[in-house]
C-alpha cells in the first residue's frame, strides 16, 4: 500500500494531468493552423493517458477517485485561449511545461512518463519559437530558438499588462488608506484617488514612451553603423557573420560559405546582421512608443480605479470598508493571473497578494494617521 504522501502526490499528478489535457484541448479548437492544432489534439490525448496512469495507482491502493474539478488557474487559461486566442497563452503554457519537465524524473515507475514529458516540453517550446521566428532569416530563427530560455524566466505581454494593473492598484490604495489615516473627508480622499489615478497613469505612459522611443533612437543609430560598417569594411563584416554562424554550432567551413553568399545582397546582409550581431529586429525597433504609453496607461488606471470607486457612491468608514474590500478582489484577481507564471496554485497567489496588499495600505494608513495627528 502506498503511503498517505504518496496517495497525496497520485491525486495532484492527476489533478494536474487533466488540467493539461483541457487546456490542449481549448488550444486545439482555437487554434487556425491545421498542423499546430493536431499536436495539441496529441498532447492532450497523451496527459489523459497519463492521468490514466495516475488513476490507476489509486484505484490499485482502493482511492475513490471524485469527479476533476479543473483548478482556477486552469479556467484562467481556457478563458483567455477562447477569448483571444493560443497566441497569447502559449509562452505561459510553454513555460509550465519547461518547468515541469523533471516532474517524475524521481516517480518509482514513471521513467516512461518523464521522458514523455520532456518531449512535451521540448515540443511546445519548439511551437512558440517557431510562432516568433516566423519572417525571419534562418539564422534569426536560430536566435530565437537559443533565446527561448530567456523567454520562459522573463515572461511575456500578459505579465507585463497584469503587473501594470498591480502597480496602479497598490499604490493607488497605498495612497487612499494613508489620506483616509490622516482623517481627510470623503471628497479630499476621492481627489486624491482621482489625483494619484492621473499622475500615476500619466506617469508610466510617459517612462514607457521615452523608454520605447530610446530604444528605437539607439537602434536606428546601431543600424547606421552596422550599415556604414557594411559599406567600408564588407570584409570584417563577413569575418563577424561566419564567427557568429560558428559561435552557434556550424562548421567553420560551411559557416564562411553561408556568411559569403549573405554578403552578396547588401540589404540583406544589413538585415542579417542587425538580427544576429545586435539582436534587432529591423522591422519592429522595440515596437510602437504610442501603443505602449496608451497600454500602460490604461492598465495602470484600470488597477487604480479599484480603491476610488468606493467613495463615488458612500462615505467615511463604510466608503474606507468597500475600498478595502474591492481592492482585496482586485489584488486576488492580480493574484490568480499571477498563478500563471509563477508555478503556484491560485488560490496561494491570490492570498499571499491580498495580505501584501493589506499590510502595505496598512502600514500607509498608520503613517498617515501618525502624520495627521502630528500636523493638526
């Protein structure tokens, strides 16, 4: 008979099966192309046949097996593929599946489900990059490929739009609770929220401007450079090009002969180089500096929008209460799309973001109490 911890670990490797198996299936339906979407039809029929064999070492040990319930995390995700498509879960899929290759490297009996899982990994991994690569020189593919890794530790847009959302939220209720600790009426609090929702939104969308239009400046400079280096010294250039090919694995012979017949297009060696010398994409530039200011001020203000509403409509504590309560919501919401990439369960995310929430305006609201006793 297996032990207590054992029969603990078969219910969550089936639990988590099944949930892999869904989430394939939404990614099979929603996704166009006919090739991508038959191996998510594959994957999930094979993580059924792995919870099968979870289902079984519980029936062996006389577990009564209850009906999956699919985790928050796991509707999280099936709402987001339906909704807007493989595209936008794909990095987050692929970077549960990377971390979780080595899941049953240890499982007395699982050395056939290890292998397999690995081979997931290795598969989805191998989807994203091919999505990024699309358009792109052989070589930049390459790139894109060996950068994946990078990839799964940095994250993706729909980190960066949760955390944006974040930020807004915990500091607009920072602020709040410290003017409502110092005892400031219902109409100071609610210009204030309305003041800091403004100022802090204003503020990301500009640092994302600048940042975005920095990049750009810089890289139209590099791309300069690259160019009249290009058109001086096309000799050095194809010398760097092989070293690069080679730096990646090719055979220095064939490396020269692939840099050598790069170099007879002008315009196409600029743009092989700009991708693989300075990791540019010459048609992108680091992306839109409008787009990103309006993204980050929308996100900002949608987050800081939660801890004002409560004083458009009530007062004094019961305004305070309701702000508390539906920043709560928000920050537990925060919470779970967090779950997504950070291996965690939802329902933890979402707690452990509540009470760091809480105890920041806490800390803030007793500041501002200090302070406000300590000016009148």
């Amino acid at each position: 008979m297996a032990s207590p911890q054992e029969l603990k670990r078969y219910r969550r490797n089936l639990a988590d099966e099944l949930d892999s198996a869904a989430v394939y299936d939404a990614l099979s339906t929603a996704e166009s192309d006919a090739q991508r979407r038959a191996i998510f039809a594959e994957l999930a029929v094979a993580e059924r046949e792995h919870a099968q064999v979870w289902r079984e070492k519980l029936a062996a040990n006389n577990v009564r097996v209850p009906p999956h319930r699919r985790s928050g995390k796991t509707l999280l995700l099936l709402t987001l593929t339906r909704v807007f498509g493989p595209s936008v879960v794909l990095p987050t899929v692929a970077a549960a599946e990377y971390a979780d290759r080595d899941r049953y490297a240890h499982e007395p009996g699982a050395e056939k489900l290890s292998a397999q899982e690995q081979q997931h990994a290795a598969i989805v991994q191998s989807i994203v990059a091919n999505k990024a690569a699309r358009g792109q020189s052989k070589g930049a593919q390459i790139a894109a490929a060996e950068s994946w890794h990078r990839g799964v530790t940095s994250g993706n847009d729909l980190r960066a739009a949760v955390l944006g959302a974040n930020d807004g939220l915990v500091s607009n209720f920072c602020l709040i609770m410290g003017v409502a600790g110092a005892g400031a009426a219902n109409r100071t609090i609610l210009l204030t929220g309305l003041a800091g929702l403004v100022a802090g939104a204003c503020s990301m969308a500009l640092g994302e401007w600048l940042s975005v239009t920095n990049a750009r400046e810089l890289a139209r400079t590099q791309i300069a450079k690259e160019a009249d280096e290009l058109e001086h010294t096309p000799d050095a250039e194809r010398h760097e090009l092989a070293l690069i090919y080679q730096a990646k694995g090719i055979e220095a012979g064939e490396a020269r002969r692939v840099a050598s017949q790069i170099m007879r297009d002008k315009d196409h060696a600029l743009d092989t180089l700009t991708r693989e010398e300075l990791g540019i994409d010459p048609k992108e530039l680091g992306g839109n500096p409008w787009t990103a200011a309006a993204v980050s001020f929308f996100l900002f203000a949608l987050g800081a929008a939660f801890p004002i509403v409560a004083f458009l409509w009530a007062g004094g504590y019961a305004a305070i209460a309701q702000s508390v309560v539906l920043s709560a919501i928000g920050l537990a919401a925060v919470g779970v799309f967090t779950s997504l990439f950070n291996g965690r369960s939802a329902l933890f995310s979402a707690f452990r973001q509540i009470v760091i929430g809480l105890v920041a305006a806490g800390f803030t609201a007793g500041a501002g109490r200090l302070l406000g006793v300590s000016i009148s």
